[in-house]
C-alpha cells in the first residue's frame, strides 16, 4: 500500500507551471493539403479555429511548442523553418504543452484541453522534404478538445486552468 504522503509531492510538482505562454503563430488549413492561412487573430469554434478544417472533439485544435521548432529545423539540416510547413493550428512559447496533458487550458478568450500528442502525418515528407516525418516524430505538438468557444490573438496567453 502507498503511502498517500509520498504520492502528494510528486502530483503538487505535476501541477505546477513556471510562467504563462504565449501565442507566437496562428494559422488555418481548409482542407488536408491545402495552403496555411496565417492570421493575427482567429474565433475559436467548437469545431476548431474558424476557417480550419478541424472538427468537433479531442483533436480540434492542434498546438506545437516554438521551442521544438529548432530541434526540427536541426534534424532536417535547416537553421529554420516556416511555421506553416508543420500544419498545426497554434505555435506557442514559454510553457510546456506535454505537461499539460488532460488540463484545461485558457488561450485568449477560449478553453480547450489537452488531449492527445499531435502525431506527424505522411504529408510532412511533402512539406518538409525528405526526412520530415521522422523529424517531427517527438516534436508535433498536441491536439486539444474546445471546452469553450472564444477569440486568440497572436500574443494571447495561455495558461492552465485547474
């Protein structure tokens, strides 16, 4: 039996966050292939960000860490690459998405949560070059579910909510 005294420390130190993030990138993809809209600012909908191709549920909104973006731009030989050429809705930096994994989080106006890692698809050897799904594999960000609809703007904050 565990003693309940030992589990704490380790859930508090879970729990915990450094700083808020922020909102460095936005960008919408009407259909699968198609061409990245960047935008200032977008609605967040239930079925995703307003103009994307996303759907209702766990992966309506995709995010990736801008601090992951060199360490792909690295293992393709790159010093850097476009935003939009990794296909996720949000690039934002100075908070870890990983360890918010199920938690609420606020970005902007809206609510949505964490729910599953954002795997590469086929496509990323297609805008990245040859490489480019290995290279993301580790690196693709997270999906999130829209708990509620809202409004983000490129330097919104995002912070957890529970």
């Amino acid at each position: 039996m565990t003693d309940r005294t030992e589990v704490r420390p380790l859930h508090d130190m879970i729990a915990r966050w450094a700083q808020p993030g922020r909102v460095e990138w936005i960008g919408v993809r009407p259909a699968r292939a198609a061409d990245i809209t960047v935008l200032d600012r977008a609605s967040v909908l239930m079925s995703g960000l307003d103009g994307d191709r996303g759907r209702a549920g766990k992966r309506a909104v995709t995010l990736i860490q801008a601090e992951h973006l060199p360490a792909i731009a690295s293992c393709l030989g790159r010093d850097h690459i476009d935003p939009s050429l990794f296909r996720r809705n949000l690039v934002v930096r100075g908070i870890n998405l990983a360890g918010l994994k199920g938690r609420s989080i606020e970005i902007g106006s809206a609510v949505v949560k964490i729910t599953t890692i954002c795997a590469p698809c086929s496509l990323m050897e297609r805008f990245l070059g040859h490489g480019g799904y290995a290279a993301m594999r580790g690196h693709g960000g997270w999906c999130a579910e829209v708990v509620t609809p809202g409004d983000v703007t490129l330097g919104a904050v995002v912070r957890p909510l529970d």
